[in-house]
C-alpha cells in the first residue's frame, strides 16, 4: 500500500515539476560547492551579514518593490538592466574556481547576457538567474538560526498575503502578476522558467532559492566551523528543501492554484535540522551563533 501511494504521489505530478524540483536542488549544491571554494580561499568583507533589524525588515522592503514592480510599469526595463548587469558580474564569479582567465569569463556572460536581450530564451534566462542564486547563496551571511528563522518566518507570511490575500485588496495577485510580466520576448528577471510542453511554462521565483538557501548557507558554514565533515546539517537542510519542493509541487498539481513556495520550503528546510542540531547538543550555539562573539554580541 505504501508503495502504491508513493507511485501515485510520484505519478500526479508532470515531469516539468520534477524537473524543476532537481534544478532548484541542484543550484543549492552548485551553491555550497561555490561556497566551499570561497571559504577555502578566505572570504572578504565582500559578505553582507544579515542581522535581527534586516530580517525584521525584509518582507517590509520585499512589499515596497514588489508593489513598485506592480504599479510602475516602466520599472520592468529597470530590472531589466539590473539583470544584465548582476549576470554580468555574477556568472564570472560563480566560474572563477573553474576558469581563473576573467577576460573569458567576463566575455561569457556578455554572450548570455546578449542571447537573453535579443532572443529572451528560457536556457539564458534560467543560466543568469542560477548565477544571481548562487551568488546571493555565497555573499549573504546569516550568523545564527535564530535571525533566519526570523528572516523566513516574515517572508513566509509576506509570500502568503501577496500570493492568497492581495486579489482581496487589488482585484488580481499582485505577486502572480508581476511574476508573469513581460515586455515582447523578455520573460520577468528574477524567475526561473521551466517550460510544459509546447508554449508553456511553470515559474519559480528567484527568491524562494535565495531565503531557503541562506538557511542551507548558514548550516555549510557552520558545518565547515566544526570540520564535520560529512555536514550532515547541510545535507539534510537540502534534503528538506527537496521534501518542500515536492510537497509545494503536489499542492499546486492538485488545486492547479499558484502557491507561496516558502509556506513549504521553510519549515522543511528549517524544522528537521534544528532538531538534528538538538539531538547532537549543537542547538544552542547554532540558533545564537558561533562565531566571532563581538560582530554577533547582541543576537
């Protein structure tokens, strides 16, 4: 019976689906193995911590651009170069430990930048999206669990409301409006696009890879830290994120309504772990923080 209900759960949802559930883990693990590269190299000041008053603030600022994007149409050719120009600066930086010549790479992510302007593919759209992800996975710096609990917890409620609640107030979701705009052949920057079948596609958001992925981040460093090197918060954090995923997939499969992917994504990424951090006596210094006590003193 078991294995019947777990055929049945696989078979309900359309390949595309998993294919977007092995792409986005995917970008996790690409992720972490860029981040180790960048811890074995010795990270800068280039990281920007991610502190309580950020977090608290982070679905404030996310509604403010969100209802920007919304309202000022003009703002699509904004995001527009602002695409460009992190694909330019991001897909280099995400090769540097493959290709040391930045004048190829540099060149490189010219070329897919131009493809993406002149043809608006799926395949450029999606490489310059993974690199902005990938990149983001390794910069933003979150010192404890408690500040991304706090970071996921507002944002979830932030993703709930603009995806569930705001038809109520606006007459259509704002989030799934400004998620499928368009200009001609240029899909919305900030989207990864999967396509079904002929003409259409499934989107997900830039974001719900990002704040799952500072949760994955913080436990690859906190991994790295205590030299476990089986990194078993890590790894179960992606596992997690990969159960959300399949469990947001399913639901949306069977209403064939648009979902706020972190109501799923963070309480799988970030619930099993914490309790594998309780069972090995880790959980305090991973919800308060474990490094350097006078950056973090007040967390």
């Amino acid at each position: 019976i078991l294995k019947l209900q777990f055929l049945y759960f696989i078979g309900a949802m359309p390949f595309i689906n998993i294919g977007m559930v092995a792409g986005s883990c995917a970008s996790l693990v690409a992720g972490c193995w860029r981040l180790g590269k960048l811890l074995e190299e010795g990270e800068t000041e280039e990281s920007v911590v991610v502190d309580k008053e950020l977090a608290m603030l982070a679905p404030v600022g996310a509604s403010a651009a969100l209802l920007c994007a919304y309202f000022i149409g003009e703002l699509f050719w904004a995001l527009v170069i602002a695409y460009c120009f992190f694909g330019l600066f991001c897909i280099p930086f995400v090769l540097k430990p493959l290709i040391k010549n930045m004048a190829i790479t540099t060149g490189g992510a010219a070329v897919v930048v131009a493809l993406w302007l002149l043809t608006g593919g799926w395949v450029v759209h999606d490489i310059l999206t993974i690199s902005i992800v990938i990149t983001a996975f390794c910069v933003l710096r979150v010192p404890s669990a408690k500040v991304y609990t706090l970071l996921l917890g507002g944002l979830v409620l932030y993703d709930v409301f603009w995806v569930f609640y705001s038809s109520q107030v606006f007459g259509e979701g704002v989030m799934v409006s400004v998620a499928t705009a368009h200009r001609g052949h240029l899909s919305a920057p900030g989207t990864l696009i999967f396509p079904i079948g002929l003409g259409n596609h499934a989107l997900l958001g830039a974001g719900d890879l990002i704040v799952p992925g500072v949760v994955v981040s913080t436990h690859y460093r906190f991994d790295t830290h205590f030299k476990r090197r089986n990194r078993e918060l890590t790894v179960l954090s992606i596992v997690g994120f990969c159960l959300g995923m399949l469990t947001c997939n399913f639901v949306l499969d069977v209403t064939r309504t648009s979902q706020p992917a972190l109501l799923y994504l963070a309480p799988f990424t970030i619930i099993p772990s914490l309790g594998l951090a309780y069972s090995q006596g880790d959980l305090a210094r991973l919800w308060n923080g474990w490094e350097d006590a006078s950056v973090y003193e007040q967390l």
